[in-house]
C-alpha cells in the first residue's frame, strides 16, 4: 500500500532530519547520505531510529540507480532545495 501523499511531503529521516528516498515498489525509505533504509509497513513508515538498517554498498547502488531512473521520489515537499533559517 503506497503513502499518501500528505505523508510523504512531511517526512524527514529521523537521524539528519533532511529528506529520504521512497521506493514504493520495496516499501522502504532511504536515506543516501548515511546509507541507512527504513521499512513501511502497511503504509506506516517505520522511522525508529533503532529499526533502520544499514544499507550495503550494492543495495545503495541499486537504489541510487533507481533514483536516477525516476523510480524514488523524495520526501519532504522540496525542503532539501530550500534555504534553512538560522
């Protein structure tokens, strides 16, 4: 079951709090900075810093891949291309 839309413009990783990559296809939330995956189960995303997994460099690989494909859409709403304030 995909997110809704509404979730995914909030959504931020909860160790960085800049956004994440998410793969509907595999239900899972990427962090690319930090190589770090989180789970969604049943369209709630599961952003417990303790549940995130480390992500190999292959797996990474493939999801940079993806997302260069057009297959990931990132969170956040843009936040990532807009200016933080002090």
């Amino acid at each position: 079951m995909p997110l809704d839309q509404l979730l995914i413009d909030l959504l931020a990783c909860p160790f960085d709090k800049e956004p994440l990559v998410y793969f509907e296809s595999t239900d899972v939330l990427y962090n690319p900075r930090l190589k770090k995956a989180f789970r969604v189960e049943g369209a709630i995303p599961v952003l417990l810093p303790s549940e995130a997994t480390d992500v190999d460099s292959a797996t990474a690989a493939t999801y940079d891949a993806d997302l260069a494909a057009g297959r990931g859409v990132l969170t956040g709403g843009g936040a990532a291309s807009a200016p933080k304030s002090n």
